[in-house]
C-alpha cells in the first residue's frame, strides 16, 4: 500500500495567464529538466501511483511534457493533470497517444478570470479535444468552474450559462445542464467526462488575517507537493514554499516527511488544529472543513 494518494510536481511555475484569483509567485521562475524529473520519480517510487503536474504555473509551457509522460509510464505512474486549456490544442496528440495520462483537469473558470482572449475558441478547442480523447484514449476528463459567490467572495461568473450551453451543445448531451447543476454541483456528463462547480476561495497567504486554527487538511496525510526546484512542501498550496520540508533533489523523502516540522503538521491535523501560520490562513481548508 502506498503512502499517499497523489504527489503534486510542478513542472514549471510559469503560466502564460495571469488569473485575477491566483496567488502568482514571487519564487524564482523556471522549468523542471528532464534529470531532476527524473530524479524525483525516482525517489518517490513506492509512496504513490498517481503524480498530478500541478502546484503554480501552466504545465503545457514545459517542452518536455512527453518526455515526462514516457517516464512516468515506464514507472507505471499515472499522470493528472491541471490545466488553463489555452494550449490544449498544442499539445493533445501527446496527451491522446500517452497512455500514462489517467486525468485532465480544465480549470474553464480561469478564461473570465483574464478577460482576454478568444472565448469560443478557447471553450471550443477544450471541448473539442475532450470528444476525440473520450473515443480513442481512456482519459477521464473533468471540468471545473470553481467561480461561485461566496459571502466573502465575488468571483468572476458572468459566463457560467455560456459556458454550460456550449458544453451541452459541443458534448451532445441529451439533458438540460444548467437545470441539472441547480440540483448537483459535480455531475457525470458522459462516459469519462465530468463538471464540477466549486466556489471560489481564497489562497493560503502568511500576511492575510487568522482564519481559523481550527482545521483538517489531506497534507502529508494523503498529498505532499514538490515545487519546480524540487523543495517539498505540504500540500498543493503552498505557492510560495513557505513550509519547506526539504529537498528531494538532494535528500531522502522518508527523512523529509519524517523530519520533526512535518510530523508536527500531520499530527496536529490529526487533532483537527493547524499548527503552521500558513495553514491557519488558508481559504480552501476551511471550505473542506465545513
């Protein structure tokens, strides 16, 4: 049995967007190589079965895409990915004939968040490849529009019904979607296609008010993540690598997720209570937590 549930790499922390609710990062801006990747599958053998390229940045931008996905699957890792979709159409022979890609995740409520751009040709090039991917691969893919109002939040969703009539337009789908959402916020469209709604919320930021200390996150318990320059951190959220747990480039990952910081961050979730400035600060967590 393995120790987590999915390992997060960021294979750059560069994105060719510029999201009105993303925390953007201060951090040194770069590509992950083929050697370190290379070096990160290895040390994590063992702890899971499915990387998610996800963290910061746009991991469509890095040129060696199916060169990691080649690795992976030589691994029998199952890659998940993250995505804005700008570049899908760039990249969706690769990810067709890959067999190593289990998920694609299209953030769409990232187009609104930009206003910018070619709106139709954006949801269309998304939509479009979900229709061939779905007949000649075993891809699951999900979309997510993660833009609903909260008391706190306005999000940017004046496009929602746009975006919900095309998807049922392009898709085919034989009932009414936006009826069917006003009952259930994650829906099965078809065959290896999925919708999920979520409301915005807010980032992890060490300079923002308490939240709350009250608090359970999946950190180290079933996800760590590792950041472009290989620095581990807790969970996928941590844009900026506050909580640094080590290096993986150049250190043992049982002695990161063993070291004396992490186990009190896991154990302290374990007691329902946040034990680092960061976590107690944290949006997502306490949307989980409701």
């Amino acid at each position: 049995m393995t120790r987590f549930k999915k390992i997060y790499i960021e294979t750059t922390n560069i994105c060719n967007l510029s999201c009105n609710f993303c925390p953007k990062t201060s951090r040194k801006l770069g590509f992950m190589s083929i050697e370190d990747f290379k070096i990160i599958v290895d040390k994590i053998k063992g702890y899971t079965n499915h990387i998610y390229f996800h963290l910061m940045g746009e991991p469509f931008l890095n040129n060696n895409l199916e060169i990691f996905l080649n690795i992976a699957k030589e691994e029998n890792l199952n890659i998940n990915i993250t995505t804005n979709g700008t570049l899908i159409r760039k990249v969706k022979d690769i990810l067709i004939s890959s067999n190593a890609v289990r998920q694609v995740n299209f953030s769409l409520h990232s187009f609104e968040a930009n206003n910018n751009g070619e709106f139709y040709k954006y949801i269309n090039d998304i939509l479009d490849f979900i229709n061939v991917s779905t007949v000649e691969s075993d891809t699951i893919c999900s979309l997510r529009l993660w833009n609903i109002d909260t008391e706190e939040l306005k999000a940017n969703n004046d496009l929602n019904l746009q975006i919900v009539r095309l998807i049922e337009d392009k898709l085919n789908l034989n009932f009414d979607l936006f009826s069917a959402l006003k009952e259930k916020r994650n829906l099965k469209l078809k065959d290896k296609v999925y919708l999920n709604m979520a409301e915005k919320f807010m980032w992890p930021d060490a300079n923002l008010s308490l939240i709350s200390e009250e608090v359970f996150c999946y950190g180290l318990r079933d996800q760590i993540g590792i950041l472009v320059d290989g620095t581990v951190v807790p969970c996928c959220l941590d844009s900026e690598g506050n909580i640094p747990l080590g290096n993986i480039l150049k250190d043992n990952l049982e002695d990161i997720i063993n070291s004396e910081r992490a186990q009190k961050i896991y154990n302290g979730f374990s007691r329902r209570r946040a034990v680092e400035d960061l976590c107690k600060r944290c949006g997502y967590a306490k949307r989980s937590f409701k």
